[in-house]
C-alpha cells in the first residue's frame, strides 16, 4: 500500500508546481504587458508634446543653454523636423518662383531664343530683326489702290520695311511665317503686337533745316480687303543735329489686335533711308495671347 500513496503524492506535487508555474507566468506576462502599454502611453505623450508643447519656446526663458539643448532629445526632434519642414518648404518655394519667373519672361520678353533650354515659348510667336546690308534695307513701295487724275494715292502711309530676318541671331518664327516682310498670322485670336526702328540722322552743319518727323506704322493686310489699315503708329519731332555727331533716336509701340487667319502685318516709317537696321535696335514681332 505504501507505493501507490507515494505516486499519488508525487504526482499531486508536480501537478501543484506546474499550477504555480503557470499562475507566475500568466502573472509575469500581465505585468509586463501593463508596463508596455504604461511605456508607450508616455512615448506617444512626449513624442506629441515635443512637437506641439509651448514650453519648446520657452527653452530660453527657462535659463536652459545651447549645451542643455542640444543634450534634449525632444529638442533635438523638433529641431530636425523644423529644418526639414524649413527645406521642404524652401525647395518648393523656389520651384513654383522659377517656374513663375521663367513664364513671366517669356510672356513679356519674347524676343528670347526657342532654343534656350528650359524656356517656353507661346505656341504662336514671332521676332524678327533688322538685316544689315549694303543695299538699302527698306523699299519705298508705295502700293497705288487707284488714281485720282494723274496723282497716284498710297495705300499706306510711309515705306515699307521688307529686310527682316526670321532665323538668325536673336530672331525666331515659331508657328509664324515671314513673307517679303510680313509676318502671316496661322491662326486667329488676339495677338499682342510689338514693334521699334531705330534712326541715325546725320549732322548736317548750319542748314535751315531745323528738324525732323520720325514716324512709325503698324499695319494689317486682310486676304478680304485690298487696302491695309492701321492698327498703331508712334511718332516723334527731333532736331537735326548740327554737330559732328549723328542724332540716334527709336521709336517703340506695342499693343494688342484681334487677327484672322492668314492676316498680315508690316511696318512702314518715315526718313526710312535714315533707318539703322541693327537686328537689337529694329525689330518687331507678335505672339498669341488669347
């Protein structure tokens, strides 16, 4: 009989034991897991009063110096998100400027070149520019639209200017064509118009000559009506010079007009034998704009 009572008191023990182990273990684990969520419910405080904790501010009030600062390591948190914030802000800041300034330049520069990287121009766009040479750069093509007796009457005022270059130097056709110096139009819709003649008058000495009218026109040739009409001219009254040197002068205007499609424009000026045909001081152009 002693056997069996002696079997039965180890096996109660180990069954005791192995109760006790349990309990301690699930024990063990309940606690710790308190302390882990007591542990992440005070990271997730600091980490959000870090950044949102009005004391941050007051670091120097408090009588804290760089080296306790830098020693903080919510201080040190705040610090590197503002300086990513401040990049980050900073990068697009720049982006949108450049992108703003780059459009406002060619929107009021067009003479920029098509072939500057990163400038676009408008879809519809022309600058052409003067043409040295050692013939005269302008025609006195006068255009007779009838006759009224033996007087011949023009079909507009001044003479022509047909030298213009379209490819070379600071000169571009973009969706536009130039013919016998006239800018032909692809398309209709309001075009912003732009022109400028520049004039080198000679001196002439004591003359009775006592001075000069420099006048500019712009005109538009329509396939449906034979006369050109004018959309702007610019004039100016100078003294000749008397001196030795020579009078410069320019005349510039701009403005907008509505175009049809396959309009035409060109310039006419007066004293055109005086004109100077430098591709920076002559030049006109137009773009679309809406």
């Amino acid at each position: 009989m002693a056997i069996p009572v002696s079997v039965q008191c180890v096996g109660l023990i180990t069954l005791v034991a192995i109760l006790v182990q349990t309990i301690a273990v699930a024990l063990t684990f309940v606690y710790f897991n308190k302390v882990l969520n007591t542990m992440q419910d005070s990271f997730s405080r600091s980490s959000v009063s870090c950044l949102i904790n009005s004391d941050v501010e007051d670091w120097g009030s408090q009588g804290l110096g760089a080296e306790d600062r830098k020693s903080d390591p919510c201080w040190q948190v705040t610090q590197q998100l503002h300086h990513h914030i401040q990049k980050k802000m900073t990068d697009r800041f720049q982006r949108e400027m450049s992108i703003t300034v780059r459009n406002k330049l060619t929107d009021v520069l067009p003479v920029l070149s098509p072939g500057i990287r990163g400038v676009s121009l408008p879809k519809v766009a022309a600058h052409v520019t003067g043409v040295v040479s050692s013939s005269s750069s302008s025609s006195s093509s006068s255009e007779p639209s009838s006759t009224g007796g033996s007087r011949m009457i023009r079909s507009h005022l001044g003479e022509r200017i047909r030298s213009w270059e379209g490819h070379r130097g600071l000169s571009f056709l973009q969706n536009m064509e130039l013919r016998g110096g006239e800018l032909v139009t692809p398309t209709a819709g309001l075009y912003y118009i732009y022109a400028q003649t520049y004039f080198r008058l000679p001196p002439t000495g004591e003359t009775e000559q006592e001075g000069a009218q420099l006048v500019q026109y712009v005109y538009k040739k329509m396939s449906s009506y034979t006369v050109p009409i004018l959309l702007m001219k610019s004039s100016r009254s100078v003294c000749w010079p008397r001196g030795p040197e020579p009078g410069l002068f320019s005349l510039h205007q701009a403005g907008t007009a509505f175009l049809q499609h396959a309009d035409r424009l060109f310039i006419t000026v007066s004293n055109a034998t005086n004109m100077e045909m430098d591709g920076r001081a002559s030049y006109f152009g137009a773009f679309l704009i809406g």
